[in-house]
C-alpha cells in the first residue's frame, strides 16, 4: 500500500491532522493499535481552548461541540477556604470549552469514516523506516507495509515513533514529579458552575465537570499509589476534605463510574522530525495536566504540520516543513511553563515550609494582581497558534 502521509496513532493528533490533510486533497493512512470503540471510549481531557475550538469549526466537524460543548470563562481557585474566581475572559477573550476528548475523537472519526478515507483499527506499528517512510505493522496476526512521502508519529508518549529517531540526534528534555492524579468520573452535580483548583495543605483537587450532572474530578496523591488503597468513600472524603470553603456549597457524592491514575511529566522531545518523520502531540511532548493544555498542543502541532505539508505537496518548497520543530517549539515551550507554574503553585510539593510559603505568595499574587490574571488567561484561553493549518 502507498499514500502520501501515513499517519501513525487515531488520538487528536493524528485524526486532526488526518482531517486537515483531507481538506487540502492530500492523501492518507491513519493506523491505530486499538479498537473504534476503545479510542471511542477513554476518558482523558475536557478542556479546549479558543483556538482549538476554532480549528474544530474549520474543520467542518463541530456541531455536536457547538451542542453540548459548555464555554467557560475561566476558573475558580480555592485556598484558605476561600474562593476566587478568575474571569479570564473579560480579561482576555475567547472561552475554554468543555468538552470531552473521546467525543472530539469519535466527531473525528465519524466524518474519516463517511468520508471514506482509510482508517486501519488494530493495526499495531512496530516500525518505521526514517529514511525511505516505509511503515510496518501487524493486524489481523500479519505484517503489513505502507510507503508514505512522510510519516506523521502521532502514537502518544508510549508510542514506538520517536524511538524511530536516532539516540544520538535526540534532544530530550524531561522532569518527572513524585505524585501522579487520582481521576474520577461520577454522577454528581459539580460543585461549582465552572471548574475549581483547590490548593490545601493535603495537597491539589480539581473540580471539573463533564455536564450538568456528570463530574470529573482529580486528586493528588504520591506516585506509586494503588487505585485499591482508594475505595470510593476515602476519595469523597479526600475530595471533601480538600475543597471545604466558607463560601461555597458543600460537594455532592455520586456512583464514580470511571477511576483512573495519570504520573505528573514534563517532557520535550526537542528533535521534533528526522528524514520522513515528524513527531506530533503526545509523542513529542508531555506537560503535566494541571491546566489542561496536552490536546490542545496536540492540535497546534498539527495545524502546524498541515500547513507544511499543503506547501510541499503543492510547491515542492521544503522551508516550512524545515522550520517544523522550530516554529512549534516556542508554543510548546510556553505551554510546558505554564504547566510548570500551576504544577508547583498548586500541588504540595514537599514538607519544605519554604516551598509553601513561596506558594502561597503567588497564589495572593495571583488573587490581588489583574497583571498576573491576565497573563495566565492568555495561556489558559488559548496562545494563537503558531501557523493557520
Ligand atoms: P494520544 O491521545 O495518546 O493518541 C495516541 C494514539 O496512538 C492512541 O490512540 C494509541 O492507541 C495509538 N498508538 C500508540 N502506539 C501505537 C502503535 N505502535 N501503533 C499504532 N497506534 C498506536 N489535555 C488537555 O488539553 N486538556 C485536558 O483537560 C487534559 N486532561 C487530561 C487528563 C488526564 C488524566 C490525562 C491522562 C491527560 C489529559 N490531557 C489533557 C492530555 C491529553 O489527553 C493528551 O495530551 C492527548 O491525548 C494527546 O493526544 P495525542 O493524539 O498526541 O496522543
Ligand atoms: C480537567 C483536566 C485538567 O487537566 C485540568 O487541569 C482541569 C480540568 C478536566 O478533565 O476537566
């Protein structure tokens, strides 16, 4: 088999930039380990930024965002037992929307499929040949092959396409952190209307929510954390505990449907492309989930890309897809700090009675400064993206 991009891994990366490719009229391959129903089905993020959305509506795919999508201004931060509510759009503009990942993958997959572009489930990549673009993978029980111009890596951070880059080129940045996310999903009613950062001397909880009476929910706990020490009760209570206020209604409790625990990375792969390959999204880059920015990195990655590859494929001229690291990098690299800066500030980080202090200082600047507001909000709504795709 032969196309132009093959493209590696049916996360956001891959189906948007898949998406992108087809509305340019280029051809592609999108090969994914895992069945429809399972990418269909895993609970990972909710939160979109503005230029993501945007690219959503580009896309032809969003009618089901526009429906149930729920546009939020911002976030409320709690500590002390005190609110504060961070209205980032009326400093900023633009909204983050809630929106679950696996249905922005199943409104991707919904239109490859009636589309009737090739879409390969249970088809497991072992290899990738940098040079030639040859791929290979198992299915059904057998080898196949696929040669491709370029081959998109967007396999996510256990993916076998960055390892397809030669050690000695690779530049990789990466700090791991000693405490992972407790998840859950549950049938309760949020506890407040847009999502809430708790910052308690027990350490992080996330109230977010995925509709008027589904929540979603995230603890911090030490790495190494067994999901059975966590029946449900000790994580209501931990919840509870967390988040009680002076000022705020008392957290509900429902069935938890969904549990799941997420390590605390951050990492780039600096060497974002070598020969035919180009690394997109999780496969290139890790930041921590404590402002929600890896789909939507994912998405600027391929925006990107797409936009490389419309000016190759049309013109033969090559400084776009060049200048593909360097021209993501910077957004990335602002990504990863604001990442950094909500992870630190908000989790506890060690018995040090320095690093609380220091934390809390910036969480009352952050509280007494529309300066320091304004500059999260530009991160949190949504940099611009560094290329239209
Ligand atoms: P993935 O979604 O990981 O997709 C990679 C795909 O490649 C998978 O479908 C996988 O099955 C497939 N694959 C892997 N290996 C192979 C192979 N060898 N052959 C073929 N296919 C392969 N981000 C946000 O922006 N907002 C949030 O609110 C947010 N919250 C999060 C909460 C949690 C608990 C977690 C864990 C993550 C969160 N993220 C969030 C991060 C976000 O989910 C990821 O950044 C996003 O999924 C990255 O998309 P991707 O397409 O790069 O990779
Ligand atoms: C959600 C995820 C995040 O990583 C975050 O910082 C806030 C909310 C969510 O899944 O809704």
């Amino acid at each position: 088999m032969r196309t132009q991009v093959a493209i590696v891994g049916a996360g956001p990366a891959g189906l948007v930039l898949a998406r992108m490719l087809e509305l340019q009229g280029i051809d592609s391959v999108v090969l994914e380990s895992r069945s429809r129903e399972y990418v269909e089905k895993r609970t990972r993020a909710g939160i979109l930024e503005q230029p993501t959305v945007d690219v959503v509506h580009e896309l032809g795919i969003g009618d089901r965002l526009a429906a149930e999508g729920m546009a939020h201004d911002g976030f409320h931060l709690r500590f002390d037992r005190t609110t504060h509510r961070f209205d980032f759009h009326s400093l900023v503009g633009g909204h983050a929307t809630v929106y679950p990942q696996q249905k922005l993958v199943a409104d991707l997959i919904a239109a490859r499929v009636s589309s009737g572009l090739p879409i390969l489930f249970g088809a497991f990549v072992k290899g990738i040949d940098t040079a030639t673009g040859r791929v290979t993978y198992e299915r059904d029980g057998h080898v196949h092959e696929l040669d491709a111009d370029i081959v998109a890596g967007c396999d996510g951070f256990h993916g076998v396409a960055r390892t397809a880059i030669p050690t000695a080129l690779r530049r990789d940045r990466s700090r791991s952190y000693p405490f992972s996310w407790l998840g859950i999903l549950a049938n309760s009613t949020p506890v407040s209307d847009e999502g809430m950062y708790c910052a308690h001397e027990n350490g992080l909880s996330v109230h977010s929510m995925r509709g008027p009476a589904v929540t979603r929910q995230y603890l911090q706990v030490p790495e190494g954390t067994d999901l059975a020490d966590w029946p449900d009760d000790r994580i209501w209570d931990e919840l509870a505990v967390r988040s009680e206020s002076h000022d705020g209604a008392p957290l509900d409790r429902g069935e938890i449907v969904d549990r799941s625990l997420a390590p605390l990375r951050s990492f780039v792969s600096e060497t974002m492309s070598h020969e035919r390959l180009f690394l997109l999204g999780d496969a290139a880059h890790i930041v921590p989930p404590t402002g929600a920015k890896g789909l939507n990195l994912a998405v600027s990655d391929a925006a990107v890309l797409s936009h490389a590859l419309g000016r190759w494929f049309a013109t033969g001229a090559r400084d776009a897809l060049d200048a593909y690291a360097a021209t993501c990098l910077p957004r990335i690299w602002a990504a990863q700090l604001f990442s950094w800066t909500l992870t630190t500030t908000l989790h506890r980080m060690s018995d040090d009675p320095l690093d609380a202090r220091l934390r809390f200082a910036r969480l009352r600047r952050w509280v007494e400064s529309e300066a320091e507001r304004t500059a999260l909000g530009e991160v949190y709504l949504g940099l611009p993206f560094p290329s239209r795709w």
